[in-house]
C-alpha cells in the first residue's frame, strides 16, 4: 500500500484534527453562525484550513494481515449483564502490495467479531474468502491492481466478481453479510465468520454483476432490508435500482430509475413513505481508467443533486432538485415531517476524498474535505427551486450512525467518532466519542486522548423493546502508543461523557474497520 494513500485518506477520516471549535450545546444556528455559514442555506462550510494530522489517527487503517482467535479475551470492569450479541465490522487489509496511483478503498475485507455472552468475549478474525481473494491467493498475486478499473485486470480475473467486501456487514438469514457498493455481498457465517458464499445473490434474486450498497437500511416497521446497486445498465450508467428483501429472503418489491450522471452514491435515506438519495460530483471518469486509474474523480463542473420518489413504486415519481457542487457521504437519520423531507448526513464542501484525483487536474482541497453534520431538506412536492442545508453540528464526523432500528422513521441520537473540537485547528486533538440530540441540539463528548484512534461506533440496545438511545456504545480503540495494541471500549450510551464502562482488552492490533454492526442475541439461529 501506497504510504501517501493511506495518509490522505486518514486525513479524512475519523480522528483529524477538529474543524471551528465550538462548545457543546451550539447547534443549529448558533453551530452555522460560529463556523461562518449562514443558518439556511444550500451550501456547505468550507472551513479556512484542510484537516490537519492528529496523533489520534490511523490505527482502524492500518493493515494486520493475519487471522486472529482469541477466546476468553481479558477484560477491565464488568461487563454489563444485558450486554449480549456480536459486534461485526470489516475493513480494507490489502492482501498484497497496492499499486502506486490505488487507494486503500481497495484492499481486501477483513471481517471480525467481538462475539459478547454471559460476561465473556471471544474475539475472532477471519479473510473475506471472496472469489477475488481466493483467485489472488490461488495466483500469489493481485490480478485486481486498480480500484474498480477492468481494464487493469490480469486474464486470470475474467469472470469474477471483484468485490474486496471490505466495508460494511448486516445480518440476514443467520448469516453475516460483508459489503462493498460495486458487488453483492458474500455471505459468512455468524459465528465462525468462514466463507459459505462468495457471491450471494439472495437465491437468485439479485443478478450476478448487480451492485449492492454497503449502505442497506433495515425498516423499522417490517424488518425488511431496503437496498440499492448504481451501475445498473452496465459499466459507467446512470441508472440505479432499488430493492427491498423480506427477513425470509424474498425480493418484495423492485424499481429502476435514471440518475442526473454516474456518480458516486455510497448511502442513501429511506423513511416511511419514499426513498432520498444524493448524487455528488465525485463521478465516473471514463478517460481516467482508460489511462489507467481509478473509477472516480472529482468534477466541480457537475452540480449536486437531490432526489426522491415513494417507496414501493415504479420510480416514475422521482423528483431532483439541484445544489452546488458538494458532497455527502454517510447517512444519520432521515425523516419526513409537514410535506417535507428531512436527511440528516455528513457533508463536505468539496470532494470528501482528497486522494482521489480531481477531474481538472487540480491539488486535492483539504479545506473542501472537512466532514460535519448537517440536514439537507425539501418540499416533497417538488416545488421548490433547490435543497437547503443546515449545519446541525460543527463536529468532525465522518462516520454518523444512530440506534439502527431507527433506520426509516424520525429518531432523536446520533453517535459519532471525532476529534475534540475545543482544539484549535492545526493543533493535536484528542479522540472522541460524540452523543448528539438532534431534538435539543446538543452534545456529549467521551475524550480518549491524543494517543488513541477511535474506530466508528455502534449502539447496541438493551433489549429488542429498549427505548431509543437505551442502551451501549462499543468500539474499538486502537492504542497509538503500544503498537496499535487495541481494546473495545463499551460506554453508557446514555452517559457517554463518564467514559468506558468495561474494556476488552486485546494483546494484539485489532483488524482494519471502516463500518461496524451490532447483533442482538435473540437474532442468533436457536
């Protein structure tokens, strides 16, 4: 792996330096007015620095290569006693050597499992045995060298599915299933975390080179997996189609719609009644991968587009509405309230990657990079000459998530990593973990220090009927100065400024993670 790759990406992720600091309680705003932007608006802060490099970065990036098994781990404090299920996640660890000009995006998956009951943890890792990683390995070599390019694929890789699986996973089926945006999932098993199936296609139901969002959200109502794959007519189209999996596996409903262009479309938001999506200028390069580089570049040139059409239809209803040119990534929550829809994400001003090269040749903009929490809003009926944005929270958080049975209808928490954002810009900030109320507007920080990187968190409730925000906040802390020598810390989700409540204690690094999934027990096959 290219050093550099991995330094600008870690730039951009959890754990940079903070952006303006604000004291907790400022949202809204108050939050828009003391980053300089105005309250509503259709643009994006554009902060006056790039993001700069914390001590508290890196580790949930930093590749291990090897499968661990550790029953029985050590543990610090109690773990509470209606703690019990799996904590999932997976992350890009780069089986061999990257090409120079690839980005860390296209490392092999590395799945793992903190796997919690009656008091004890055992902690496993394992490969994603995709049919790419099985063909690599097969060949001792990478035949997949550039990120999403076939044109620079060995012979040997005709045929195969290129997925690297190395994003996200979701229960279904008594399986986990471990993602990446341009494949289907390949299919584990829950408590041993081997390979069933390389290529999982919900029993046929999803074709074979479909893509599958790492991004899938679980309604609250029926349980069922909403989901979507861009690409959807071929290489390059501007076409994306939406499905929805009941918890027995059958495709319940499916649609097609065009898009403005090819763009890059990592999440979405889907509430009750529609389905949003975002389309961001980070966009499919043809003449870039002829050359051959990667899939995307930034074009300032194309606006953003916001669009949205009713859930269970034909896709004809969609509406777009358009922004400038600027970016959001990762999903908190979404609503609908009074006639309007309500997307709550993280955005940037510009390209949230700075490492993927920008269309007209320009240096990357860290200004333009810098992630915080924001509501993109408009009128359902479409009329209406844009989007508006409102910054909710001026921390850096690139990776939001909530209590994920909150997925489609109006929720209250957000959870985050960042760095603390009392730090001035260009200085070492510690890292954090952040409760937001989006209902009050405000905030509560557990400080880790400047010698730990904090991987993206998740809410683990109580219980299947705990109240919203009832529950822990577990992630993993990789320990900068004991050899990335990691544990997993378990807060209070409801007091998270008192800190850790219980640590897991590895005597190793813990695998890479880009995004995490709770399990509760009772969603374990009997």
């Amino acid at each position: 792996m290219a050093d550099q790759d991995r330094r600008d990406f870690i730039r951009s992720a959890v754990g940079a330096a903070a952006t303006v600091g604000v004291a907790a309680g400022l949202t809204g705003n108050a939050v828009a007015a003391a980053a300089g932007a105005p309250a509503i608006t259709d643009t994006v802060t554009r902060p006056a620095h790039g993001p700069a490099r914390s001590a508290g970065t890196g580790g949930q990036f930093s590749p291990i290569r090897a499968e661990v098994t550790i029953l029985d781990c050590n543990i610090e404090g109690k773990l509470p006693a209606d703690l019990n299920g799996g904590f999932y996640a997976t992350g890009p660890d780069p089986q061999y050597p990257m090409r120079q000009g690839n980005i860390i995006f296209d490392g092999e998956g590395h799945a793992r499992l903190f796997r919690i009951r009656n008091g004890r943890v055992d902690y496993r890792t394992r490969w994603v045995k995709s049919e790419r990683f099985v063909a690599n390995d097969k060949a001792r070599a990478q035949l997949f060298p550039m990120y999403r390019n076939p044109y620079m694929d060995d012979p040997r890789a005709k045929g195969l599915s290129r997925s690297t699986a190395n994003t996200h996973v979701i229960n279904h089926k008594g399986l986990i299933l471990a993602l990446k945006e341009d494949s289907p999932p390949v299919a584990m098993d829950l408590n041993t975390l081997e390979t069933v199936d390389p290529v999982y296609t919900f029993d046929g139901q999803l074709p074979r080179d479909r893509a599958f969002t790492a991004h899938p959200k679980v309604c609250s109502k029926t349980g069922n997996i909403v989901a979507f794959g861009y690409e959807a007519d071929g290489f390059g189209s501007a076409s994306v189609a939406f499905f929805e999996i009941d918890k027995a596996g059958k495709k319940v409903w499916e649609t097609k719609i065009p898009v403005p262009y090819c763009g890059l479309l990592h999440d979405f938001a889907v509430t009750e009644n529609h389905i949003a999506l975002f389309v961001v200028p980070l966009a499919f390069d043809p003449e870039q991968i002829k050359r051959g580089g990667i899939h995307w570049s930034w074009d300032k040139t194309l606006k953003s587009h916001l669009g949205w059409f009713r859930r269970y239809g034909d896709g004809k209803d969609v509406k777009w509405v358009q922004g400038p040119a600027q970016s959001g990534t990762h999903t908190m929550g979404a609503f609908e309230d009074a006639g309007r829809i309500h997307f709550d994400t993280e955005m940037t001003a510009g390209s949230p990657f700075p490492f993927m090269p920008n269309k007209d040749g320009s240096p990357p903009d860290l200004p333009g990079s810098v992630s915080t929490i924001y509501r993109i809003s408009a009128n359902l009926s479409g009329k209406t000459k844009g989007y508006e944005v409102k910054q909710l929270y001026a921390l850096q958080a690139p990776l939001p998530k909530q209590d994920d049975r909150y997925n489609t209808m109006p929720y209250r928490y957000g959870y985050a990593a960042c760095p603390d954002p009392t730090v001035a810009l260009g200085e070492v900030a510690g890292s954090c973990y952040a409760r937001m109320d989006v209902q009050n507007g405000t905030y509560e920080l557990w400080n880790a220090g400047p010698k730990v990187s904090l991987a993206e968190p998740v809410f683990a409730p109580k219980s299947v009927n705990s109240r919203e925000g009832e529950g822990y906040l577990l992630g993993v802390a990789y320990n900068l100065d004991q050899n990335l020598r990691s544990d997993l810390v378990i807060l209070d989700a409801e007091r998270v400024k008192d800190g850790p409540i219980a640590r897991v204690k590895l005597p190793v690094q813990a695998s890479p993670q880009v995004h995490g999934w709770w399990v509760r027990e009772d969603q374990y096959p009997a």
